[in-house]
C-alpha cells in the first residue's frame, strides 16, 4: 500500500487537531490539550508515516531504551490507550489509531486536510417497487374477461381496499421504524457525548489532610445535599458547606470513629467505633448529624457498612478468620434479621455500594495481588466480577453511583497496587451505566480527572450536576529529629523519600522516593544520585549488602504480587531471586551476602518468614515464623528479629543457634513497626505509631532485654509513606522521619454526565 510521510519538525493537522511536532503541543480547536511523555511520541511517529502501519517492536524501540526493565507490552499499550483517551478515538470504532493485530498500529485520519485512509461507507440504492404492486397495476390496465360480472366487481372493490389497508399498515409500521431510528439516534448521540468536569471549586482551606481519620486510615466522603462530610486527623466527623467555607468539627463517642455511608433520608452516619486498629471488624452505629447522638445497631460487628436506597436494610462484612475471607451480610436498619448472603473468596471486603434501585450489590474486594470489583444481586445470586478495563491492570479504590443510576464513578489508584489505610493518589472515572431498548456494546470508562493534582472519594450530589471529591498532591518530607535541641529539621534537603539505609561502610546510602516508588543511592551527603530501577517497577524496602556491591529490594510489576529483586550499587538491570505466589518484602542480607531473608506483607494471607540462598535459588522457611513479618537479620547474622501479624503489638527474636524464638518486648495497643539493628548487632529500634501525629522509638538491648524510649516527639502534619508511614534510624541514632506535605482539601467538581 503506498504511503505518504510527514516532514518532522512542522504543524500536522487532522479533524479538529493539531500537533506541533517541535515543540510537542496537542491542541484542540485551539485549545491546549494535556499530553506529554510516550504518549505524544507515539502520536508523532504514527503521524510521520500516516497510513503506514509501525509495528509495536519499532515502538518499543523508540520509547525505551534497550537496557530498560519494563514490562514493555503493558507500557505500549498503556500509551495507545491514553492517547486515544486524548484524542476522544476508540480502538473499537477508531477515527484515527487503528490497531493492526499482531503487527501495530496505523494512522487513518485524513493528514493536513488530505484524504484518509478509512473505508467509503456504502451509498445508498433506490428502493425497487414492492412485489404486490405490479400486479395490481397489471389488473388495472389489462382486459377483463366479460364472464366475470357482478362478482369481478366486487372483487375488485375487495382488492382496492385490500391496497388501501396494506398502505395503512405499512405507513404505520414505517412510522414506527421511523420513530424508533430517531429514538435511537437521540439516545446514541447523548450516550456517544462523553461525561465532563466543567469546573472545579475548593470548598476547604484548613491545610489539614482530609478522609484520614485520628487512627490514620484513609475515610470517605458523603453530602446530604448542603453539606459535606469527611474526616480530618483531628476530627473522626467533620462538615464543610457544600458551596464552601470553614470547616466545622462533629464531636463522636470515640475518636476513631469511621464512617462508611450516609442514610438515604440524609440525617444519619453508618459508622464503626474503632478500638483496635488491625480489626477487622468493630461494632456499627449510627450518628445522627442533627445531634451527634449515637446509637447502636443491635449486636453488628463488621466493617464496610452501607445503607439500602429505602433505608430499610444494612450491607455489610465480617471477616472468617477460619476462611480468611470476608461474608457478606444483609440486616435490617436495626441490627436484626442479619442473614449471610455470600462469600468473598477472593479476599477482604473493603468497600460496598448498592445500586440506586436496590437490586444489586457492587463491593471492592482486596487480596495481595490487587483489588477487584465484584457484583451480586440482593438475593445472592449472579455473584461476578466486573472488569472495566478489558485486563489491563487498574487498582479500584472506591466508588459511588449518580443518584439516577445512570453513572457509575471510581476511583482509580495512580500506584501498582491499593493497600487498605494508605492514598497514593488517583483519578476519577465514570462509566455510563443506562439500559437501552436497543442493544449496545458495553460502555467504555472515561477518564474524568488528570494532572498533577489526585482526585479520589467520588460523591455525587443529588442532582447529579456536581462530583464532591478529595483533591491534593501527595508528597512527603524527609526530616530528622535532633535528639539534642528535640526539633524536626530537614535530612538531605528534604526530598520526598522514604525507607533509607546506609551501607556498611556508612559512605552510601539508597532510598525510595515517595509516592513515585523509584529506587535510588547517593552519597550520604546526596551527590552522585542514581536512579536504579524505572516504572512500572514499584520499589521499596531497599537493603545494602554486606560489601556494599549490591541492593537487595520488594518490586512490584502491575497486576503482579511482592517479589524479591537484587541490582547492582552502579546499576543494571535488576535480577529477580525470589519466587512462589505468596507476596514477598523486607529482604534483609545474611553477613555473608549468599542469601537474603524476606518475610510478607503483614495484612497478607498466611505471613511467615523465608530465606533464599542466592548461589541455588533454594527456598526454605524460618521454622516457628508462621503469622510473623518484618524479618530483620542482625548484622552479625546470630538474630532474626520479626512482629506478630496483622497486630504488631510483638516484638519477637529468633536465635539462629537455637533455632528458637522469644518474645523481646510486648505492646498493650497495634502499631509496632519499623524495627531496625543497631550496627554492632547489641540494639534493636522500633517505632510506636499508632499516632501518625506522635511517633515514639525505642530501644531494646538484646543481652539482658532493657527496653529504653529513645525520642518520643510531635509531627503536626503527621507522618506519611507507602506502608501507611515511614520512621527510621540515621547513622548517629537520630530517628528518620517521612513528613507528610500532601495537600489536600474538599472540591466540588460541576460535570456534564449525559
């Protein structure tokens, strides 16, 4: 097929766009569009050779470099998909990207105004006259015998009325046609215009963090029309005006009091009183707004509670330990007649939503791997899960119907994976959800916010004209806390990052930025950066090896679990050591530096403690570590040192001599975290941060077990981090902290959901 290229370095046109392939700018009927990175040089090389097919190897090429560790399927498709998105193009019925399967993709928009290269749609041919109409007009003109008579009359009266009423019925039938097709195009054309955001407006400017909650855990956000309710670190309940103004505290009986949904009639909170903040499961309530009275639903003990659209019935879940999977419950708005509806086998519940007519349920269920959105109807049965994404990899975070039911809105988690309790930022979706009297393919999600700035927590008005979302940067500071003036001051100019460690001979240290999860080693002074891995490798928990030619780390791939990788300190390509289907973090070097020991996440299924040897790739497991995590080898590699999960109130030591474990220090409240050895193998730290705002360290003295507070101080703006916060220890004993800069605040987002 002949084919016409594109001189580089001019202005390309096609429909309504136009690229400047120097400086790099979309625009749309003028207007700047937002696209940049591998995106927009996708779009120029298919516009170079418009018509032309680019296979994906070329692509490839083109967008990473050879020595690059990416999943590179996953990025190319990531790119064509985000680009289409920009261009308002679909790969089903594509305008100007069309997919050559197997091969790549091809440019068939017409180019500056030139012709394209789509398929000339059939014309249209002149309707033959209908078959009973020629021979009535061959009855007409011809001759009548003259035997007929009275009767050939009469059935020729007979026949012209018979024509009469077929023309009747096929005007009406033809009228319908008619009024059905116009229908069809009325609801195709406002269905194919795609849901907007018109404008943004902040409602808050406290400055505070908003939907977490004293306890640290990330909340949601609900209106009752004038108002909207959230929660900030000093205030379970809290209310701004909905056209905006200052924010106004809801005092609660506890203060770790989460809410999860609002009543249909808009006076009560559905909320959980929180006692222990690794359970599961804690007693339901209700808050009345009008006077913060609350009041108990009879015996219920769950979480992720959510009202019916009448009010009259309760959804809910508990958590099987047996099972370790979470049921679902239905009760009525009292507490009683609770009665099992399903089982989540595929993990924990987190998040729950009936449908605006009460007929289904749709719930966010949470495993190692990622989250996944299911759906089952009221009475139990037809329970599937829903893929809004044809595969690709994209963590669900929470989620709202429009009041009408004819959208449903998401969130969509910006990192590779969603742990429970922590924000890493995202961006709201819709997809239409209407029935149409004529079929049609399932609806595509649109993406409704981008950019620098998150938007999560998606809560419609009643009116459906407005989205009541949290918005904000998530960022962090590193800071240290002087154990001489007991003051914050900022650690290597205050980067966002988290997770240091120093390597033995205490000239490097590595660390991992925050929330982009990209490994890193400097000097300790921060000179002679350099990046060691690239998205969409998610990096954390990075350790030196003994010599200092290697760091051991967790990456996560999307879609993918834990694993443990090794790099070189000068860099490469890192090297996968670890296998299984079970999560695996926290690898910590053995003195030699042959093998690593490595633990699973600690709200992980079935957590325990394993070490790899590097030289064979043989696995084996620490014997008594069942339900431990956070494996940390002393230097002299004599300890392993681990805490109980999910409680982390234990502080447990494993003699590798004896091969015996003992308990080191014991906590009344959840919230150990953190431990770290001393380098002479005779301390070890742990962190308290049950309060994000108070973090406390101690230190404990392996010969004869003396616990001792090393700092106990305040972070006003608490500490953030991607395992929910990060506190360390620097070289001279000083804790490390992760500051938390993120701001965030209530906006209302004015859209046009068609």
């Amino acid at each position: 097929m002949p084919t016409r290229s594109t001189p580089p370095g001019r202005i390309v046109r096609f429909g309504v766009f136009e690229v400047d392939l120097c400086a790099g700018e979309l625009r749309k009927s003028g207007m700047r569009i937002k696209l940049h990175g591998q995106p927009l040089e996708v779009l120029g090389m298919l516009l170079q050779r418009p018509g032309e097919v680019i296979p994906r190897e070329e692509l490839r090429q083109k967008l990473w470099p050879t020595d690059t560790f990416v999943d590179f399927d996953h990025g190319v498709n990531t790119a064509i998909n985000r680009l289409r998105e920009a261009l308002g193009d679909s790969a089903e019925t594509p305008r100007f990207i069309e997919t050559v399967p197997r091969r790549g993709y091809r440019f068939i928009g017409a180019v500056n105004g030139g012709a394209g290269d789509g398929i000339e749609p059939p014309s249209l041919t002149q309707q033959k006259p209908d078959a009973w109409e020629k021979p009535a007009r061959q009855l007409e003109i011809g001759a009548r015998p003259a035997a007929v008579g009275l009767l050939d009359d009469g059935a020729a009266r007979w026949n012209t009325t018979r024509r009469k009423l077929w023309a009747v019925v096929l005007g009406l039938v033809g009228l319908c046609a008619l009024i059905g097709v116009g229908f069809y195009w009325f609801t195709s054309a406002s269905s194919n215009r795609p849901p907007r955001v018109l404008r943004y407006r902040q409602l808050t400017a406290d400055r505070q963090i908003k939907g977490a909650w004293p306890c640290g855990a990330v909340n949601i956000i609900v209106t009752d029309g004038p108002r909207v309710f959230f929660s900030e670190p000093s205030s379970a309940v809290a209310q701004v005006s909905s056209t905006g103004g200052d924010v106004v505290r809801i005092s609660t009986p506890v203060a770790c009091f989460p809410f999860s949904d609002i009543s249909p009639d808009k006076t009560e909170l559905l909320a959980r009183s929180v006692t222990n903040t690794y359970a599961q499961d804690e007693p339901l309530w209700s808050l009345s707004i009008a006077n913060g009275q609350p009041h108990r639903l009879g015996n219920l003990i769950g979480h992720a509670a959510a009202w019916s659209p009448d009010g009259q019935r309760i959804a809910y879940a508990t958590r099987n330990d047996a099972t370790r999977a979470d049921d679902l419950y239905i009760a009525a708005k009292d507490g009683s007649e609770a009665q099992k509806l399903i089982r989540a086998e595929s993990g924990s519940v987190e998040f729950i939503r009936w449908s605006p007519d009460g007929k289904v349920l749709r719930m966010l269920v949470w495993n190692e791997r990622s989250t996944s959105l299911w759906e089952v109807s009221t009475d139990g049965t037809n329970l599937h899960s829903i893929d809004f994404f044809s595969g690709e990899h994209r963590p669900i975070v929470d989620m709202n119907w429009t009041p009408d039911g004819r959208y449903f809105l998401f969130t969509v988690e910006r990192g590779n994976m969603y742990i429970p309790g922590i924000q890493l930022g995202g961006d709201i979706w819709a997809v239409r959800e209407a029935k149409s009297f004529f079929p049609k393919k399932a609806a595509r999600p649109i993406q409704l916010t981008t950019g620098a700035m998150s938007f999560w927590s998606p809560t419609p008005s009643s009116d459906g004209k407005q989205i009541f979302a949290t918005g904000g940067q998530i960022r962090g500071e590193l800071a240290r806390y002087d154990l001489k003036s007991r003051t914050l001051e900022s650690y290597l100019s205050g980067i966002s990052a988290e997770q240091l460690d120093f390597s033995k001979d205490g000239k490097w240290l590595t660390y991992v930025t925050f929330p982009e999860g990209i490994l890193w080693r400097s000097k300790v002074n921060g000179t002679e950066r350099r990046q060691l891995t690239n998205p969409p490798l998610t990096a954390g928990l990075p350790k030196w090896s003994p010599d200092g030619t290697r760091i051991a780390f967790s990456g996560l791939l999307p879609g993918g679990i834990w694993k443990i990788y090794v790099v070189p300190a000068e860099g490469g390509k890192p090297e996968l050591v670890s296998q299984g289907e079970r999560s695996q973090v926290d690898p910590t070097w053995s003195e030699d530096g042959n093998s690593l020991i490595f633990g699973g996440i600690f709200l992980g299924v079935q957590a325990r403690i394993s070490s790899v040897d590097l030289r064979t790739g043989r696995e084996s497991i620490i014997p008594g570590s069942e339900g431990m995590f956070s494996p940390r080898a002393s230097p002299d590699n004599r300890f392993i040192v681990a805490m109980d999960a999910p409680g982390a109130r234990k502080l447990l030591l494993f003699d590798q001599e004896t091969q015996k474990w003992s308990e080191l220090m014991s906590n009344k409240n959840p919230g150990l975290n953190w431990d770290q050895w001393s380098d002479d193998s005779k301390f070890v730290y742990v962190s308290d941060f049950a309060n994000r705002h108070a973090p406390v360290v101690y230190r404990i003295r392996i010969a004869d077990r003396k616990i001792e507070r090393v700092a106990a101080f305040e972070v006003p703006q608490g500490i953030t981090g991607y395992w929910v916060g990060w506190v360390g220890i620097a070289p001279d004993g000083s804790p490390l902290v992760l500051r938390d800069l993120s701001i965030e605040e209530i906006y209302a987002l004015d859209v046009d959901l068609p």
